[in-house]
C-alpha cells in the first residue's frame, strides 16, 4: 500500500512523460521485486496492480489524463470515478513502467486535480496481459 499526502499536480502531464522518458526506468521496477523472483526477472517483466486516488479528482479531467499517461508508457487497464469522490483503476504492463505510472498517480495527476492519497492494492506479477488497451468504465 502507497499512500501520498496532500500534494497538488505539481507538473504537466507532458513534463512527466519527459521526465519519464529520460529516466532509468530499470531501477524503478523494485516495488515488483520480490526475494522468491528468479534471476531472469527483469524490469521488463509484466506486473499488475489495482488503485484508488482519494482527493479532487473527479471534474478535472483526471480520468483523461490517466488513460493519456498508461497509453504513453503502454499501460493496459482501466480507470474509473467512483461515488464517494475517488477514482479507482487497474493497470498492467512492464514493472518498470507501472512504477513510473505510480509516480504519477501519486504525484502529478491532471492539472487541476488535488491528489491526497493513492491507495495501491494487490501488486503482483503477471505472465500476460488481460487486456489490450487503456480504457474509462462507468
């Protein structure tokens, strides 16, 4: 469990994909690591969680901006609001990757969303994806 406190999107969507672009991303994937992992786990290795992001992220087009971030870094799952004021979602895709998305659900989110907590529940590993795109549920 991940949990931030208070902190409002303090960059762009697109300052974030920079960044992530230029950043090792083989060292982000320790979330995912785990001593039972065999030594051909690498950071490319698939990987899921579900999350909630608690704060204003309902009417500031936070759901957009996270189905635009999880296609950039090719992020399968979902996302959706919820109606007690969250959003709620599951992601899958490379470990290294998935942690970055982390970061900015933690982090960043829209421009306009105040993020007070993310809840980060049943990471694991995966062998395959169960979906083939990022997608909004109702």
């Amino acid at each position: 469990k991940t949990a931030a406190t208070a902190t409002p999107a303090a960059a762009t969507t697109s300052a974030f994909l920079e960044y992530a672009a230029s950043s090792n991303t083989a060292a982000a994937a320790a979330p995912f690591s785990s001593s039972s992992a065999s030594a051909s786990s690498s950071p490319s290795s698939l990987a899921a969680f579900t999350y909630e992001v608690h704060g204003k992220v309902q009417g500031v087009f936070f759901r957009k901006h996270t189905q635009k971030v999880a296609q950039e870094l090719k992020i399968v799952g979902w996302v959706m609001n919820t109606p007690h004021g969250s959003v709620v979602g599951e992601a899958e895709g490379p470990q290294a990757k998935l942690c970055l998305f982390e970061t900015w659900l933690t982090n960043t989110g829209s421009p306009k969303s105040r993020i007070d907590r993310v809840d980060i529940h049943n990471r694991r590993s995966i062998t395959s994806r169960s979906a083939s795109s990022f997608e909004f549920r109702k």
